[in-house]
C-alpha cells in the first residue's frame, strides 16, 4: 500500500511540474516532465516494483557470495581464463601462427597488375606511369618526329624498326577521330 502512495505522489509532483513548465510557455520541457512523471505510477500498475526488489535483492545475495564464497571466486577465475585464451587464439588467427593454417591456404596467384584504380581524364596526364608505359611514350615521340621529316631517329637508337611505329599510327589515327 505503501508503495502505491509514493507512486501516486511522485506522478501528481512530476504532473505539477510539467504543468508549471506549459504555463511558462516551455512545451517541450513541459513534455520531458510529463513523460517522466508517469514512469512511476507505471511501473506500479504493471507490478514491476516486487520484481525490481527481487532483483535487488539478488544482487545483493550474490555480492555477499562473491565476497565470502570461494566457489565464486573460482568461477571467475575460469571466466577470465576462458576470455584469455579466446583473445589469445584471435591475435594468433591473425598472425598466422596457427599451426596447420598456412598448409590449407592455396598459393598466391603472383602480385597484382600495375594498372590505375580510375582511369584519368582525356587530356590529363597519369599522376604516375608505369616505367614500361613511359619508355613506350617516349618511343612513340621519337617515332613522330622521325616520320614528320624532322631529324631523328625511329625506332630504338637505330637498331631496326621494334613495332612502335603502328602504335604511333594507331594512335594517329584515334587522335584525329576524337578518342
């Protein structure tokens, strides 16, 4: 019975407050007050203050134990040892040092390609080609200005012709149509 006056009382205050907060023009504030306030006459009607009690009260049992009781002390002793070794076999997954692990992995297939993730801009230059692109652009130049007349030679050093000319050709003729 006694638990049903304090609810009460506590609801009518909080109710009151919310009630102060509206006239003040405060609505939200007046709101918050009035959702709290019916938290206690709630929990009243629903019977959760003898299990709230219960729980109370075994906690409080089972704080007593874990001071006096060195059964307890062991199971948490265990639970420790339990979270080690499980903490200890995710740091080792992670490493590699499972034994047995590497035996059931299948071989790299070689390191990746030497390509961009976006492809640039038409008419930007690569924020950095690969050496072999390079030297092939470079070959390309030389290539041109042998064959605009100007001085020069095509090709690599004069050694025979290595096939650079149809890229210039090809690259010619992707340039005139817009590509």
């Amino acid at each position: 019975m006694l638990t049903a006056a304090v609810s009460v009382a506590l609801t009518a205050a909080g109710v009151a407050v919310a009630g102060l907060r509206a006239y003040r023009r405060r609505y939200l504030s007046a709101t918050r007050w009035f959702a709290v306030a019916l938290v206690p006459l709630g929990l009243y009607l629903t019977g959760l203050f003898p299990v709230a009690r219960t729980i109370g009260d075994e906690l409080a049992d089972w704080a007593t134990k874990l001071v006096f009781d060195p059964r307890v002390w062991t199971g948490i002793v265990l639970l420790g040892v339990s979270a080690g070794l499980l903490a200890a076999t995710r740091w080792a997954g992670r490493r590699g040092a499972v034994a047995g692990g590497s035996e059931s992995r299948p071989a790299a297939a070689g390191p990746a390609p030497a390509r961009p993730a976006v492809a640039p801009a038409a008419g930007a230059p690569a924020a950095g080609p690969a050496p072999k692109r390079a030297e092939e652009a470079a070959r390309a130049e030389q290539g041109r200005a042998g064959k605009a007349g100007k001085p020069g030679k095509a090709g690599k050093g004069g050694k025979g012709d290595d096939g650079l000319d149809e890229f210039a050709d090809i690259e010619e003729i992707l340039r005139r149509r817009g590509l």
